[in-house]
C-alpha cells in the first residue's frame, strides 16, 4: 500500500520540476501585488504536475490490478470486482477533473473571470452527479442531486480561495485527506483509501517545492483540481455502518473540512459587510488574518493544518459513538473554533 503514495510523490516531484520550467518558458507567471506576499514573479503550473502526477498513479494501478491481480495484497483481492463495478464513476470523476483543471490553467494565464469559471464548475457538478457520483443519503432523489452540485461547488471554490499563501491550500488538504483516510479504513472502504493514499502522495510531492519560500505556485489549476477532488471523497466516503449506533457520522466530512469552510463563510461576510462583491480578491483569509496579528507565512500555514487536524481528527469515531459522545464531538470543535475566533479578535484589536 505504502508504493502507492511513494510513487505519486516522486512522479509529482519530477513533474513539479519540470513544469517549474515550462511555465517560465510560456508565461505561466504570478506577478506580485498589493494582495499577494511574494516579491517576484514567480512559475504556476504547480497544478499540472499535481493533477498528473495522482492520475498515472491511479491508471498504473488500474493496469496492473487487471493485468497482475497477483501483486494486490491478499486482503484487498476480494475488492478488486468492486473497483470494476465503479469504473464509469472513476471515468466520469477523471472527466470532471480535466475540464476543472482544463478551466483553471484557463484562468491562469488569460483571467476568465469568476461567473465564467463558476459556470464550468456547475456544469461538471452536474455532469458528475448525473453520472452517478452524488450523495446517497436517506433523501428524496431530488435533494441528493442538488445537495451533491452544491457540495462539489462549495468545497471546489473553498480550496481555491484558500490558495493564497505559499502552502496552504496543499497542507491543509493534505490534512483533509490524511484524516478521510483513518475514515475510510476504519469503515473499510478501501476503494476510497487507495484514492487517497494516490492524492496524498501527489500533495506532498507538490508541497516540497510550495512550502515557503515557495518556487513554484499551483495556480487555479491545482487549486480548483484538489477543490474538486476533496469533494468527490466527501461524497464517495463511507460513515456509517449497520452497528453505527446513530446517524450523526454522516456530518463527518463537514467536520473534516471545517477549515476550509469556515475561511469560505468568514470571507464572503467580511466582503458583505463592507459592501464589496463576494468575488472581490483581498487580504481578508484566514491565513492573512493569521498573519496581522504576527504570525510568519509558515507560522501561519502550519497553524492551519494543526487546527484542521485537531478540529477533524475527532470526527473519524462519530460512527463508533452514541449520540452523547456525538454531542461532546460537536462541542469540542465549537471550542476550538471559538478560540480561534477569541484569538483573532483580540490579536487584531491590539
């Protein structure tokens, strides 16, 4: 299991290098401003080498799975038939990728603008839920589809807004991603595992060279890609069983994602409040906040993962849980959000 994400790594690693250079050669330049932290022009194109680097791992794996069923360890064999059953969804997830991150490189190099690019994104939620890759919850038909289009846009838009430091947005997923997979394993779905152990070992290959100082940025194209694939692991996991003893569990991703939603929430009320578009680029996330009240860029980058693991990790066992044990879960992440909250006043009032 461990050669899945090693090889993600290091194929990201290397393309990461190599689209380093690419994207100084076609243009693929973030430009310092105002809003922005770094000082020089620096390479995007970051995504790419993301996006590649998970789906070879993911298509060596299917080829040698089929072709070498030999070399599945013993105890996932009796899943391999599953993975078959779900080849549309994996083929319509790839599908929905290429056109997300197709829209971001878009973006990065001409600017389409925020409408156009939230337009190609209901379009693949859509084209996605429609595949079948949606919410199955005890819901009517109908409010699945449309829970599912608002998930996969919510959660795509939350990654990308929280690229905006040097490691942010591929930390705190990697965190995210680390924290489903403790789900999926306990729950044994481990279709979803392996999905992950493929995107975390492209994270972490991408992060080695985006951690500040970073020497490259993943541009739209990564962010509006991890975004997408996060939301799809929300959907696809699994947080309920039959001994389950309540049906709180399916509140998890919600709670493992509770940084990046809250960044998405504070964001769009601040501009509210000041009376500026919710599309309106600023200084006003949660990691900049971070850093008026003195943190350092890396400060402030390894604070949010240590807040995304702390608020999520206690989420994984709402399965094993009775409903009091759910509740004292509930409390815990108000607590630690409302530290966080208490923090951040008080920092910015000094």
């Amino acid at each position: 299991m461990l050669l899945i994400p090693v090889c993600s790594f290091l194929i990201t690693i290397a393309l990461t290098l190599v689209f380093r250079r690419v994207a100084v050669g076609f243009g693929f330049l973030d430009h310092p401003n105002s809003r922005k932290f770094h000082k020089a022009p620096t390479p995007l194109m970051g995504g790419a080498a993301i996006f590649l680097g998970f789906w070879i791992t993911i298509g060596a794996g299917l080829f040698l799975t089929k072709q070498f069923p030999f070399l599945v360890p013993q105890f996932l064999r009796g899943f391999i038939p599953g993975v078959w059953i779900r080849m549309p969804w994996i083929m319509a997830i790839f599908v929905g990728a290429l056109v997300i991150s197709g829209v971001g490189l878009w973006d990065d190099k001409k600017v389409i603008g925020p409408y156009k690019k939230l337009l190609y994104q209901l379009i693949v939620a859509i084209f996605l839920v429609f595949s079948g890759v949606r919410v199955r919850m005890f819901l009517p038909e109908y409010l699945s589809y449309i829970i599912s289009v608002i998930w996969i846009v919510a959660i795509t838009n939350a990654f990308n807004l929280l690229d905006n430091m040097d490691g942010v947005s591929a930390g705190i997923a990697f965190v995210c991603s680390f924290l489903f997979l403790i789900s999926a394993v306990l729950m044994s779905n481990y279709f979803v595992a392996v999905f992950l152990l493929a995107f975390m070992g492209a994270l972490a290959g991408f992060l080695v060279l985006n951690f500040h100082p970073a020497s490259i940025f993943m541009g739209d194209c990564g962010s509006l890609f991890i975004g997408f694939i996060m939301s799809i692991v929300g959907i696809l996991g699994t947080y309920y069983g039959a001994d389950s003893p309540t049906l709180y569990p399916v509140v998890t991703p919600l709670l493992i994602l509770a940084v990046p939603l809250f960044d998405i929430f504070s964001v769009m009320a601040i501009r509210i409040r000041r009376g500026v578009s919710i599309f309106a680029a600023d200084k006003n996330h949660f990691s900049h906040r971070l850093v008026d009240i003195g943190m350092n860029v890396r400060t402030a980058a390894v604070f949010l993962y240590i807040v995304t693991f702390c608020v999520g990790l206690p989420s994984v066992l709402l399965p094993l849980l009775p409903a009091k044990g759910v509740m004292i879960v509930f409390v815990q992440t108000l607590g630690v959000m409302s530290i966080i909250g208490i923090l951040e006043y008080y920092g910015k009032k000094r």
